[in-house]
C-alpha cells in the first residue's frame, strides 16, 4: 500500500485500488493513533517514518480502480 498526494494505492497481482481525499476530508475522520493494535490474535506497533515521496510511485503494470466510481451519479456518502 502506498499513501501520496492525498490518494492511497492498495493492490494484490495485477488489480488494485486507488482512492483520493481531500485533506480536511483526512483530518476530520481519522482515527488516533494508539501506537499499536490487535488483530486475529498478533500485536501489531506501527511507528511513523519519514521519507521522500519520489520513493514511491504506484507500479505501472497494476490496473486500478476507484471503487466511489461504481456508486450512482449523485451518491453521497452519510455525515458524520
């Protein structure tokens, strides 16, 4: 998974998905980081790095979708 320019690219083979946000979107309905989480029965400890974003760039030869393009023309999504 790859996060950059307010967009993020998740993919398995050769499909994926692409989603865009705007930033205030971002900050208003993120989650707090605790510094770790417990999935399926592993711990998990994320820290943030910092690095430069030319060093990631989503892979050429994956074809992804942006899944909000598959709901009706004029779907909102309910407020928080």
């Amino acid at each position: 998974m790859i996060s950059k320019d307010n967009c993020v690219w998740s993919w398995s083979e050769n499909e994926g998905i692409k989603i865009c946000y705007e930033e205030e979107e971002f900050e208003e309905n993120k989650i707090p980081s605790s510094g770790g989480a417990q999935a399926g029965g592993y711990e998990f400890k994320c820290v943030p790095t910092v690095m430069n974003d030319s060093r990631f760039n989503e892979p050429s030869d994956v074809t992804f979708m942006n899944p909000m393009d598959l709901l009706p023309e004029g779907f909102q999504l309910p407020a928080q």
